[in-house]
C-alpha cells in the first residue's frame, strides 16, 4: 500500500509552485485552494512521525528565518 499522504503532500508542492509561475488570478486563486485543502488533508492523513517531522521543520524554518529578518522599532 503506498502512502496516501505522499501524493496529496506533492500534491500541494505541486499547486505552491503553479501559484508562484502563475501570472493569471483565477489560476493562482484555484491553486491556493488546492494546496491549502491537499495540506490540510496530507498533513490530517499522515502517521504522527511524520507530522512530528513537519512540525519540527517549520519551527527550525520560522526560528532560522525570524533570525535573518531586521529588527525593526514600532
């Protein structure tokens, strides 16, 4: 049995990166909605190692790349 989550989690990679190509607002309107519900249901779908791996990486992305912003005064 191969893993569901694979293909709906490419799914979205997929559909991120049609987004960033896309110069057309509907096209770029429906991708966003393809990946958003693809990540929901990849992220709801996969065994908890591998939700526990994708939380990890975001917190280690958003801590590296909240680093590298400015510190910026209100």
């Amino acid at each position: 049995m191969f893993p569901d989550y694979i293909i709906i989690l490419l799914i979205a990679a997929g559909s991120i990166r049609f987004f960033f190509q896309s110069s057309e607002d509907v096209a770029s309107v429906l991708a966003v909605g393809v990946a958003l519900t693809s990540l929901i249901c990849g992220f709801a779908l996969a065994p908890w190692p591998v939700q526990l791996g994708i939380l990890l990486t975001v917190l280690v992305w958003e801590r590296l790349y909240l680093r590298t912003q400015p510190k910026t005064k209100p």
